[in-house]
C-alpha cells in the first residue's frame, strides 16, 4: 500500500506542475490483474483500483 504524507500548504503554493503531479497524483492506479491500494493521510481515505485480467 502506498502512503501519502501532507504537505504544508505554504510550501504547496510554491509547487512547480511536477512537483503538484508528484505530490497528489496516483499513476497506475487500474494496473491488470492487480489490486492497488493508497493512503492519504491529507483526507484520511484509502483509493483503491481493480482491474481484471483476461482468462
């Protein structure tokens, strides 16, 4: 399972656009045959993506 830790929001106001993507966004959540989890301490929620595989 994937942690995310929250950032001070001082420091977030100074975020290039790779540093918000690298941040907040969760690449690969819908990976085949896998099921993928992440925390997020910022709201407390856990995502999850599951993706089937063909058999």
């Amino acid at each position: 399972m994937d942690m995310r830790y929250p950032s001070h929001p001082d420091k977030v106001k100074n975020f290039s656009t790779e540093q918000l993507r690298a941040e907040f966004l969760i690449p690969e959540l819908f990976k085949p045959g896998e099921l993928t989890l992440t925390y997020s301490h910022i709201d407390r929620i856990v995502i999850g993506g599951a993706s089937p595989t063909n058999t």
